[in-house]
C-alpha cells in the first residue's frame, strides 16, 4: 500500500501531555495543542468533558498543580524565545498571575517549594 501524506496532514496531528493530578485525585491539569498551540485544560479524573484554562498565541510548556492552593503553576515563553517565565492560575477565578518577569532567564518551576495564592519562591 502507497499511501501520500501531504505536510498539513502532519500539521494537524493533535497531542496531549504534561498530566498533573491535583492533590486530592479529582482533577487532572494536562496540555493539549487542539488549538495549535499547547494550552492548559483541566478534567475530572474519571473522565467527562474537558476545560480549556488558556489561550495564549505562544504554546504553555508545562503544568503542575499547587499541593497547598487550588492554583497551577504554569510555564510559557515568548515568541520561542525558550525563556520560560512562570505563572500562576487561580482555578476559582480564572485569573492568571505573572509570577516571574525575567526575560533574560528561564524557568523550568522546578525551584518551586510554595504555591500558595501570595507565596512562592522560585530559582
């Protein structure tokens, strides 16, 4: 069988990744690039309907729930400039946090010991 594949066919492939469980198991952050960027959506664990939480022009780079705060810390960087900056995502309110403004640095979120809604310390 020869099949021909055109590059849109490729273009158009959509992934899923990065799942997070949120500290009480009822939830899983994960990222998905439908909209053809990677963006944050949220689902229950045993399954239903998905939440797209952002919609950024540049793709979300992982995410990770908050074990003390119903908060996700995110990571983006701008225009691919692969300085990733940090924020985080109150999920009663929707409203997203710049956490770092640094951009001549990146940050992978792994420095995080605190999430809370005022506290955080990264490296």
């Amino acid at each position: 069988m020869n099949t021909k594949y055109d590059i849109k066919d490729f273009l158009e492939v959509k992934a899923a990744g990065g799942a997070n469980f949120s500290p009480d198991g009822t939830r899983i952050a994960y990222l998905c690039n439908a909209t053809g960027t990677f963006q944050v959506f949220l689902m229950p664990a045993e399954g239903g309907e998905s939440e797209q939480l952002t919609d950024f022009e540049d793709g979300v780079s992982f995410v990770r729930f908050s074990p003390t705060a119903d908060v996700l810390l995110f990571g983006k960087a701008e225009g691919g400039n692969e300085r990733t900056q940090l924020y985080l995502l109150d999920l009663e309110t929707r409203k997203v946090t710049e956490v770092t403004a640094n951009p001549g640095a990146g940050n992978d979120g792994n420095g995080v010991t605190e999430m809370g809604s005022a506290t955080i310390s990264a490296c």
